[in-house]
C-alpha cells in the first residue's frame, strides 16, 4: 500500500495509474470514504493465496501503524513500511517501533533525492574522502550500518554497480552522521496532498 490515503481512480482513463487523479480544480482526488484499515484487510489475504510472499505498508507513521495493528480485523503484520529516510530525516522513533513490531524499514529516497544537498555534506564529504568511496556509498553504508534496508534509485548501471559498494563506516562515522540531522530534520519528498502524520 503506497499511501495511507486512497486516491480516487473513478476518473483514470486508458489505465494511468502512475499520475495523481485530480479534481476539476486540479487537487489530488481523497477519497475520504475509504481508509487503509479496509485497503489492508484486502491485501492481508494476498499471501495466503500464493499471489505473493508477503504484504508492506509505505509512509505509515507510527500512529498509523498503531492503528492499524490494534484493528481486530488486522491478521498480518506488514512485512515492511517504506519511507523517505537519510541523514537529514532518520526517523528514528519509526525505525524503533517498526523494529520492536517485526516490520523492516525500508528506506525510500535513502541519498535525500536528486535536489538534494546531502550528497555534498561536508561531513558527508569527509567521510567519503577518508574511505575513498564516493559520498552515495557513505549514506547508504549509514543506512545499512543502522538496519534500514536502502533503495537508491539508478537507471545507469555503472552507478547502480557503485551504489553496491557501500561504505564500511566507523561507529566514529556514523555518530558523525548521525549528528546531520541535528540542525534541522528535513522532509525532501513532500507532496503537498499527502499529510504526513509524524507521531
């Protein structure tokens, strides 16, 4: 489940279900009908019927789970919740939770997206240099050192081989890292439709 809020699909044509479905006023569509309780009680039987090995959440916050896993109609924990995380936003009280729940963090935009400044972190950057790898593999040696599972996202392949070759940080590198956050925690994939619950 991609979002924790449905989309209305009554109006997608010629099977286009990558965009946004929007209003006549151009805003995402809510359905505010349907709730991911209901969407989840569907995909929980997925397993069961060999469709696939295993059912996850994304961009659930830890209220949401809470919810979700309280709900008496609620048979499968989610095998995993992927999110937007890196250095600038770790999402640590989501990381501990979902730890002590069995629900592996997958961690969505793990080098902070293509605009982003995280990459050329001067911490970052030391890091890099002193292990001679590039600052990609630092962040995502940081996610893989703290349990996330990371999915950086490449199309060419000789960066995709790069992205392989994580750093082998330090405990002194990742408590270096680990202090990014400090300045100010920032959220770089935001749609404005979605209202990202942060408890």
């Amino acid at each position: 489940m991609h979002w924790p809020q449905a989309l209305r699909t009554d109006r997608i044509t010629d099977g286009d279900l990558i965009s946004v479905p929007t209003r006549e006023d151009g805003k995402p569509d809510v359905d505010t009908e349907w709730n991911f309780i209901k969407t989840w009680h569907l995909m929980q039987d997925l397993p069961a019927s060999g469709k696939t090995k295993a059912v996850g959440v994304s961009n659930f916050s830890v209220a949401q789970l809470e919810k979700l896993l309280a709900d008496p109609g609620t048979k499968v924990v989610p095998a995993c919740n992927q999110v937007e995380v890196h250095p600038l936003l770790p999402q640590i009280p989501l990381y501990d939770f979902c730890k002590k729940k069995g629900i592996m963090l997958a961690a969505y935009s793990p080098l902070g997206s293509q605009k982003a400044p995280l990459l050329s972190d001067p911490v970052i950057m030391e890091i890099a240099a002193e292990h001679k790898a590039d600052p990609a593999q630092v962040v995502i040696g940081w996610d893989v050192k703290r349990g996330y599972v990371a999915l950086p996202k490449s199309v060419t392949p000789s960066r995709i081989e790069s992205n392989i070759k994580v750093a082998n940080l330090t405990d002194n590198d990742l408590e270096k890292i680990n202090a990014i956050h400090k300045k100010g925690e920032k959220r770089l994939v935001d749609p404005e439709w979605f209202d990202f619950d942060e408890q």
